[in-house]
C-alpha cells in the first residue's frame, strides 16, 4: 500500500506541476489583440470597396449590427453579411447600410485587406544631414496627410 502512494504523489506534483507551467505561458505569451476603443485615429480604408460603402480613413466604428465591437479584428466577420454599421466622423456618428450582397463582392474582389487601424506617422527627429532639414518639421510633428504635387 505504501509504494502505490509513493506513485500517486509523483504524478499529482506533475500534474500540479504542468497546469502551473501552462498557466504562466498563457500568462507571457497568451492572446493579444487590438481593442476597438484603443483606435483613437480610427481605420484607413485600404480598398475601393469599403469606400463605395461610404466609409473613409480616419473613421471610427462605434457599432456593427447593434453590437459594439470589442476588438478591431471584430469588425470585418460582423459586416460580412450586409447590416447596420455606426461610425462616428469629426465628432458626428453616422448609419452605413451594408447591403446583404456585400460577401459575393468580397468574393468577386482580389483577396485583401480592407481595413487596418490608423497609425499616426510621428516626426523623432530631422537630421542635419536630411533632406528635410529646412522644411520646417519639427520632433512630434504628426503628418495626417499627403498630397501628391505635380
């Protein structure tokens, strides 16, 4: 009787043992996303699609079908089936309408991404030796915008 506790402890401390283990892996390297809240610049449009929907770069989803989106990965499998989408524009929240044929155009299109997360391009520095030098940049200039000069 004694050897079969002997045997019973060594496994149970390994048992322990992994479910700690795994926990702190979880812990390190578990599930990371973007929050939808966390989009203070909001989408850039990378698709003509998206755009004939009536959504431009800069906007913020507020809601997809009723429902607030917790992550930015959210948004595109809630409007994939056509719906509702609010979106707030300079400070005024607006209705999209999704038309319910919006997947066979997702399928006709190329394979791509039609929206990522707005990220502000932020001046560190402008070198002396830059080209840039003298254009008036200065460190955490942030450009929202370039326009193509002919």
């Amino acid at each position: 009787m004694e050897k079969i506790t002997d045997n019973a402890g060594g496994v149970l401390v390994n048992l322990i043992l992994g479910i700690v283990i795994y926990t702190f892996i979880l812990f390190i390297w578990g599930e990371k996303y973007l929050p939808n809240k966390n989009l203070t610049d909001g989408i850039w449009c990378t698709d003509s699609l998206v755009m004939d929907l009536g959504l431009q770069n800069g906007d913020k989803v507020v809601s997809v079908n009723g429902t607030e989106p917790q992550r930015f990965s959210d948004i595109l499998p809630e409007i994939v089936f056509g719906g509702k989408m609010i979106i707030e524009r300079n400070g005024e929240k607006k209705e999209i309408s999704i038309p319910e044929d919006f997947i066979g155009k997702l399928v006709d299109n190329k394979p791509s991404i039609l929206i990522y997360p707005r990220v502000p391009f932020i001046i560190m520095e402008v070198p002396d030796t830059s080209l840039n030098k003298n254009t008036g940049f200065k460190t955490r200039d942030r450009i929202t915008e370039l326009t193509a000069y002919k």
